[in-house]
C-alpha cells in the first residue's frame, strides 16, 4: 500500500523527470539553430511581373542548408551582393523600380523580399525573364541550387498591337516595267 508520503515521492520524481525532458529537448533544438555557424542562404521567385501592374516579386531566405528557415538572431544585419539582368531579358528600363546591388537580412528576421515594380511603356514585347542572382553574403554560403531566381514579366494585353492591313497596287512606269507599291493603314 502506499502512503501519502511515497505517493508524494512518486508524483515530484516524476514530474523532475519531465521537467528535465522539456529542458534538454528545447536546449537540443536551440543549440541547433545556434551552433549553426554556416547558414545557407536561398533566393526564390514568389510573384512574376506584367506591366498590368503585377510587380515582380523574390525572396532571399535564411536556412540550415537543409532549406529548414533559421531567423538571424545575431546583433548583425547580414548583407549580401545581388544581381539582375544575367541571361536575363528585361532591360533596366523595363523597370520602374531601380534594380538593387545589396540586400540585408535584418536582425530577428529569416528572410527579406524584393518587390520590383514593372514600367508599363506602352511598347507592346514578348513575355522576357528577368533573373536575380544572390552572392558574396557577409556570414555563411549560398545555395548551390537555389543562387539564383528567375521571374517572367509578361505584356500588358492592352498594348497588343492591332495587326496592319496590308494593300497591294500594281502599276507600270513610264518604261512600262511594272511597278508594286505596299501599303499599310
């Protein structure tokens, strides 16, 4: 039979017992993040763009290298270089929105996004990609496949252009050789 003092014993026993678990299993998963000491950064496109008013839309995420998001809690920001335009066919100018050389992953944060707002210039183009590429990031690596991001920006179907009619006249000159004029209305 047990007595209230043993059942006592028992009960704070027990609950030590998962007092330690909890804290040895959130101390595990902190020390994972925080002996990271390599984190891997991923650029990926979230949104393409038009000139409908659709911006073109990355994000530039903090991970393990496993693509599990870690949060910079650092007391640094993280910087890295980025570029735009490699094998890439949206020009500058397609752009309303200046193309960034560096972005920052600030502290407390996992990830940062770039919105790029597209020009709608009237000038009726094909779709085009335009790719954004991550490097030289002030701690850690980047992804070796997932260094880069690429978006489409598509026309605006209202700028579609109407086809042309094209007229056809024959006449002979004045040494009677014929003559084709093309006319387009």
């Amino acid at each position: 039979m047990y007595t209230p003092s043993i059942l006592t014993k028992n009960t704070l026993r027990n609950v030590f017992s998962l007092l330690t678990l909890l804290v040895l299993t959130y101390t595990a998963a902190f020390a994972q993040v925080d002996d990271t000491n390599s984190p891997v950064f991923e650029i990926v496109k979230i949104q393409d763009g038009s000139e409908s008013g659709d911006d073109v839309v990355y994000m530039v995420k903090l991970t393990d290298g496993a693509g599990r998001p870690l949060v910079n809690t650092t007391n640094e920001d993280f910087s890295m270089d980025i570029e735009f335009g490699v094998d890439s066919d949206v020009a500058r100018d397609d752009m309303a929105t200046e193309f960034p050389t560096a972005i920052v992953i600030p502290q407390g944060k996992s990830n940062t996004v770039i919105r790029l707002k597209v020009l709608n210039d009237g000038v009726y183009e094909t779709t085009e990609s335009l790719v954004a590429m991550i490097y030289n990031p002030s701690i850690g690596t980047v992804s070796e496949t997932l260094n880069y991001a690429t978006a489409t920006v598509a026309n605006d179907p209202g700028n579609t252009p109407v086809p042309a009619k094209t007229f056809a006249t024959a006449t002979k000159n004045q040494n009677n050789n014929p003559v084709i004029t093309m006319l387009q209305k």
